[in-house]
C-alpha cells in the first residue's frame, strides 16, 4: 500500500496520481456529475427591488423564484468515497464506489470530504484501518504505521480548496483483500468513516469497471458532525 494523491482538482486538470512521479490528465469515469460543480447565487432580486415600481417587484418575486428552484436542483455538497483505476496509457479514471479491485499500481482509493468555508489549511488525522496486515506500508513521514502493519495514521497540515479535502492510497502488491476504513478527524473533530471493500480480481484487468463488482458493505461511509470522536485512537 502506497500513499497517493493529495488535493481537490477540478476536472481536466493534471495531477501527479499514484507514485506523485508521472503527470497525469484526469479522465471522468462513472462519477456523479456535482464532484466539482458548484451552485452560483442569483442576485438579481436585490437589484430588481432598488429600482422600485411593480414591475420591478415582479421582476425580483420571479428572479426569488428562480434563486430557490436553482438552489433546489444544484447538487448537494457531499463527501463520498471514490476510486481511482490508472492505465498503462497514463489515463486516470474516477469511480463513486467503495469497492476497491485490487489492481497492483493502478488502482487507488480514496476519500473526499466536503468542509465548506473558505480556501484554508487544517490539521488533519487520517487512520486508515484494514482487517488484515499489508506486506508494506509506503508512507512519508507524516504517517505511523502499526506493528501489525493494520493500521497507518497520518497527522498533517492540509489544504482546503474550494471547500473539499481529498486524499487517497494507492494499491500495492501484498494488499489484502477485506475492509479498509478510513476515519477523518479535522481539526480536532470526528468529520468521516469511509468503510471499503478490497476484492481479489481473477486477472489483472485494467478496464475494469469498479462500480459493477459485489461490496457486502457497499457505501457504508458516513460524514460526521463535530459532535462526538468515535475514531480509533492514533
């Protein structure tokens, strides 16, 4: 198991995946549509209602109208889990999914959590917890890793763009199958548990489509509110 990428990055913009070596175009698999769309305001209605008259306040009742229909159907703000398949022609493709096949360097799995707020840098802890030892851990030295090699945890600082953070392993040779579970932890409050599933793959088939394999924990991965710590202690 290897660390992987860092930061949130808008689509068809390169980015060092993987071994953080080879610059690398992303390309969209099967991945909801709001991974990097963001609502934008309708401030008509205030102008609408300086210039005064009824038909300016019809104008700012139906510009009113339109704010909230598109605050309506403007994607939700979300943090999901994902995976990430590379192939031998350097082209990266994404996957809202929670099964990870293990795919020796090409597949990665990872998280992305929606923080909100301005454009910032956190303390992070991430614990990544698998239910079985991998045969090597490859980390900075950000990252302690167990004896048992079961568990690795990360204490960095962290940047918050455009109010997500993301972060990701990458799958090495050695890795188990089994549950792998992340917990978040920003600045000092619980904000994730993203519980995968590694599955053993037949052949090592780089087109493979992650979406479609059988996770008997599929997407159980929840965002949690600065209430309470129900992370394992690093």
């Amino acid at each position: 198991m290897a660390v992987g990428m860092q930061d949130v990055l808008p689509p068809a913009v390169s980015v060092d995946g993987g071994s953080l070596t080879r610059r690398r175009r992303l390309v969209w698999g099967r991945v909801d549509d709001d991974m990097f769309v963001f609502p934008v305001g309708v401030r008509r209605a205030a102008w609408c209602l300086a210039s005064g008259g009824v038909a300016a306040v019809a104008a700012a009742t139906l510009s009113v109208a339109t704010a909230e229909d598109s605050r309506r159907s403007a994607p939700k703000m979300r943090s999901i889990p994902f995976v990430s398949i590379t192939k031998s022609d350097g082209t990266t493709r994404y996957f809202e999914t929670n099964a990870i096949p293990l795919l020796v360097d090409k597949a990665c799995f990872g998280w992305r959590a929606w923080l909100g707020g301005p454009d910032r840098t956190v303390s992070m802890v991430e614990i990544l917890q698998t239910s079985a030892p991998a045969q090597q851990v490859i980390s900075g030295p950000e990252t302690e890793v167990s004896p048992d090699k079961t568990r690795s945890t990360t204490r960095m600082r962290a940047q918050v763009v455009d109010g997500y953070l993301m972060r990701a392993w990458c799958i090495d040779g050695g890795d188990p199958p089994g549950t792998y579970t992340y917990h978040i932890t920003i600045d000092g409050e619980p904000r994730g548990e993203f519980v995968f599933c590694a599955l053993e793959l037949k052949e090592q088939d780089e087109n493979i489509d992650p979406t479609e394999l059988s996770c008997p924990n599929k997407f159980q991965s929840v965002e949690r509110r600065p209430t309470r710590h129900t992370a394992p202690r690093g």
